[in-house]
C-alpha cells in the first residue's frame, strides 16, 4: 500500500486533493460492498449471524491482514502518538460500526446510508472549531436544506420495510454515522500530530475485536465455510478501505472531502439493488436530489466567510 500511493505521488505530483478524492472513491466502493455482503450474512443466508459476530471476525480477520503489512512498513519504527483519541476512535468506530450494520437488518441499505445527510453538520462544526478551516455562509445555508432532506428521508424510511419501523429504529443509522463523523475528527487530529496511515488502521483493527470479545464470548456462533470466504472478503475490502480513507484525510480538509461523501449513497444503492433488488421510494430520491443540490451549493465560491474560530 505504501509503494502503490508512492508511485501515485509521483504520478499526480502537487495535486493532493486529487489523490485524495481518488482515495476516498475507492472506499466508498470498498465500504459499500461489504455493507451488502454484511447484509448477506445477517438477513439471507442459510445459517444467519449476529451482527456483532460478523464484525467480530471481520475486524479480527483484518488485524492480522493489517499487522502483515505493518511488520513490512517504515511505520513499524514510528512510535504511536495520541493515545486517548485511539481510544476515542475505537469506542466509536464499535458502536457505529454494530449499529449502522443492525440497521440493514430492517431497512434497506440506501435508506440506513441515506442517513450520512446529517454528517456534514457535524463535519464543518469540528472543522472550523479544531482545525481553523475555511466555512462560508453559502455552506452554512446549504446545510440548513440538508437537514430538511434529512426530515424527507425519516419520514420516508419508516415505511421502507413490511412493517413500519418505529421512530427510533430510524435514528439508530443516524447515531451511527454521527459516531463515524466525530471519528473523522480525532483522525484528522492524529494526522496532524504526525500518526501514519498504517498505526491508525492497525490500533483500530485490533481495538474492535477487543471491544466485541466479552459479546462474542457470551455468546459463540460458529462460521461455516462460505461464510468464513465472505468475511475474509469483508477483512480484505476494509482494510484496503481504511487505510485508503485515512490517507485521504490526512491529505486534504475535511471540508474538501464533504460532497465526495455522498457518492457512498449511489454506490450502496447500486449494491442494494444487484444484491437485494432494493430500490428507493419517491419520496427519499426526492431527498437525496435535495441533497446533491445542496452540495453543488456548498462547493460554489464565496466571498463571505467566517473567521477561524481562536484558541
């Protein structure tokens, strides 16, 4: 992976936030496609897994994938730094991760994804807080109509299954992507002290499992062959994920990345439907082409901004 984003170094040059939407691009495919093999796993197949199993093993699996990458990095000599926002990002990679993935148990998966509308807010707010980068008012209105298409996509959501999910069945992929956003911040924290790529993945892999481990003990499920091919898959696809959209955060603002972000919902949508012959409803396209207007908003130059919050 080191070699391989080298050689695109050389190749792109000076051009950092080009490498980096290449990068995050290629997560998004990666991130959606083990989306719908978790779905696979806990809703269709023969023998159906627990969510929390299938996120045991998955991030077991992607441990030593990752620790055979960091025994033959230069990132095997470099010290950790940060410790306390590792921590942060563990518990909170845990508990999104488990409930964004509960969530395509009983919804489809654009509708669970849909949700990623909400994160931006949080986004900008720690970007401009922590990090001093540039927020204009044109954003700060663009997000106002975000939150109406997220008010679109609730209502919408509730009636997405057989059976009408409750209202707090629909907040749970909110409260997931919300913990990812605020992950998103303490990452880039760590890039800014000089944590590398290969140390922000390794420390996560590992604290996952350990943080599923009591679960997993109380109560064991065993995995039959498929099933293991299919999460050794999911451990190879989030690997190559993470480490690709760590680099891109460490490459480019936060804000920068922001409408890259909601590509994800057409990608998932596109393995919803191939997998699951899932499709929207009118009314959450409707939300999501709210959405894309918005993000061509946010990405329109202003002259109005807001200073950079002070210390």
């Amino acid at each position: 992976m080191r070699q391989l984003y080298q050689w695109f170094s050389v190749k792109i040059g000076s051009h950092r936030n080009t490498l980096a939407s290449i990068l995050k691009i290629i997560s998004f495919v990666l991130y959606a496609w083990n989306d719908a093999l978790s779905k696979l796993l806990t809703t269709t197949s023969t023998h159906t897994l627990p969510t929390h199993t299938v996120v045991f093993y998955q991030y077991l699996f992607s441990a030593v994938l990752i620790s055979l990458v960091y025994l033959f990095s230069s990132s095997s000599r470099q010290k950790m730094t940060g410790a306390p926002y590792h921590i942060c990002r563990i518990l909170l990679c845990s508990c999104g991760i488990i409930l964004l993935n509960w969530s395509f148990t009983v919804m489809p998966l654009s509708y669970a994804v849909g949700f990623n509308l909400m994160s931006p807010l949080m986004t900008i707010i720690g970007a401009y807080v922590w990090f001093r980068e540039r927020v204009t008012y044109r954003k700060l209105l663009a997000l106002v109509v975000s939150m109406i298409a997220y008010l679109v996509l609730l209502d919408s959501s509730r009636f997405a299954s057989a059976i009408p999910l409750s209202l707090q069945a629909c907040l749970v992929p909110s409260v997931a992507l919300l913990c990812f956003q605020i992950n998103t911040i303490f990452t880039k924290q760590l890039c800014r002290l000089g944590e590398s790529s290969i140390n922000l993945t390794q420390i996560l892999f590992i604290g996952i499992p350990l943080v599923l481990l009591p679960f997993e003990i109380n109560h064991p499920h065993n995995l039959t062959n498929p099933q293991l091919l299919i999460i050794g898959a999911m451990a190879l696809n989030g690997t190559l994920a993470t480490l690709a959209l760590n680099q891109a955060i460490a490459l480019a603002d936060l804000t920068f990345l922001l409408p890259i972000g909601f590509l994800k919902y057409s990608i998932v949508s596109f393995f919803g439907y191939v997998y699951f012959l899932e499709f929207p409803s009118v009314n959450h396209l409707f939300g999501i082409s709210l959405t894309m207007i918005v993000l061509y908003w946010i990405n329109q130059p202003d002259r109005l901004t807001l200073k950079p919050a002070h210390n």
